[in-house]
C-alpha cells in the first residue's frame, strides 16, 4: 500500500481510509494477475473446509483439486495446521484490520472505523459462509485448528480492542467493554454478507455492499458517541 500510495501521491492512510484493504484496492482496479500455486491452493482449500471441515479433508484430495502436485502442497503446506494458519492469515479480515490500525494509530474513531469496517467488509464479500465455516472449525477444538490459530490470531481482534478501549478511556467513545463494542460493528457487517443473495432476489435489494458497510458504520459512531450534555433534561 506504501509504493501504492506514494505512485498515487497520497497518503497510505488515505487508501485505507478509501478502501479499506489492498485487495480491495486491486480488485477496484481491475488488478488480477494469474494467480500462483499458493494461491490456488488457499482458494481451493478455502472451499474445501468451508465444505466439509479440516479433520475430514484429504491433503491429497486438495492438491488434485488445486492443480498441484502433492510436493508442491507439502513444500508450502507441510501440514493441515500450516494450511488453516495460512487460510487466517489470507481470508479473515483481521489482518486487513491490523494494517489499517497500524496506519492510523492515533486516528479518531470517525476517520478509523469506517477503514476498519471496509477491511471487514471487503474480506468477507463473497466469502462470509465459508469464513463462518472456519469459525465453527475453531470452535470444535480439534489439535490442528488450534495449532494453525495460534499464531495467526494475535493481530488484528487484539489490536482493534485495544484502540476501541483506549478510545473509551479517553472519552471519545461511549464506555462498554471494548469486545462487546467490536462485535456491535463487526456483527452487522458479517450478517449482511450471510443475507446479502436471499435480499437481493426477494426482495429486490440492490444498495452497494460498499454503502451498506458505510451505513452501518455511521449507526455505530452515532450509537457509540458520548453524550456531550448527559444531565440536560429532554426538551
């Protein structure tokens, strides 16, 4: 996003504020280079686990699927843990919501949180069932799950309730515990991916993913803002 922004001649704060994520960005662009082995085998593996869960997928059945050769799955992958590590890292939007924090870490909330919910938005578009999928596999506790979690969840949920409570103490945001904040902005936006298809064929909906993510958003600062005069009484 830094060379992007300086090509540009702006500011890497202003793309994410923009876009919310350099996939985002490139897929505005109309950016899609022939994709690599990696690639097509998170793409692959993705569909597979969303489908039938991580214990009960073949590593060999993914190279087949994936159009690679079982050394070549190995030499990336070496197992189902490094494969689920690489999946978070690659689908959830936390690392996307990592980046756009560490750009603007003093940011106010107006102008971080639409970023943040963008992030969110643009990583889960199209994906949100299958990214469902992958939380319910972390749910289950299976060895692999956990292994693969373990060092791919540090950034991004931690980093942004972190800022959300900072936020709070220093009086810019209505005060709650900073999770239950998070899952205020982030549970909109997941439940509008998952219902986004059934409203757009029965009910005719057509209001951009864009514009909804921001519509939810500005609910969130308005519900989140903390009232100035907390003792005048209703006129």
């Amino acid at each position: 996003m830094d060379q992007l922004a300086d090509a540009a001649g702006v500011s890497a704060r202003t793309l994410y504020r923009l876009f919310g994520s350099r996939a985002a960005l490139l897929h505005e662009l109309g950016c899609s280079p022939r994709p690599t082995a990696r690639e097509l085998i998170l793409d692959t593996g993705l569909e597979l686990v969303g489908r039938r869960g991580l214990v009960e997928l073949s590593m060999d059945e993914l190279a087949e699927a994936a159009g690679v050769s079982r050394a070549t799955l190995y030499r990336l992958f070496p197992g189902k843990s490094a494969l689920f590590a690489a999946l978070i890292r690659t689908y959830s939007p936390w690392e996307a919501v990592a980046d756009v924090l560490e750009t603007m870490p003093d940011g106010q909330p107006a102008e971080v949180v639409p970023a943040v919910g963008r992030a969110i938005g643009a990583a889960m578009e199209g994906r949100a069932a299958l990214l469902l999928h992958m939380v319910f596999e972390l749910l289950k506790g299976d060895p692999d799950t956990i292994e693969g979690a373990k060092h791919t969840m540090a950034r991004g949920i931690p980093d942004l309730v972190q800022y959300l409570s900072g936020e709070m103490a220093a009086g810019r945001l209505r005060r709650m515990h900073p999770v239950v904040a998070f899952q205020l902005l982030a549970g909109p936006i997941v439940a509008h991916q998952l219902t986004r298809p059934l409203a757009e064929r029965s009910l005719g909906f057509t209001t951009s993913p864009e514009q909804v993510t921001d519509q939810i958003v500005q609910a969130w600062l308005r519900a989140m803002a903390v009232d100035e005069n907390p003792g005048a009484e209703p006129s």
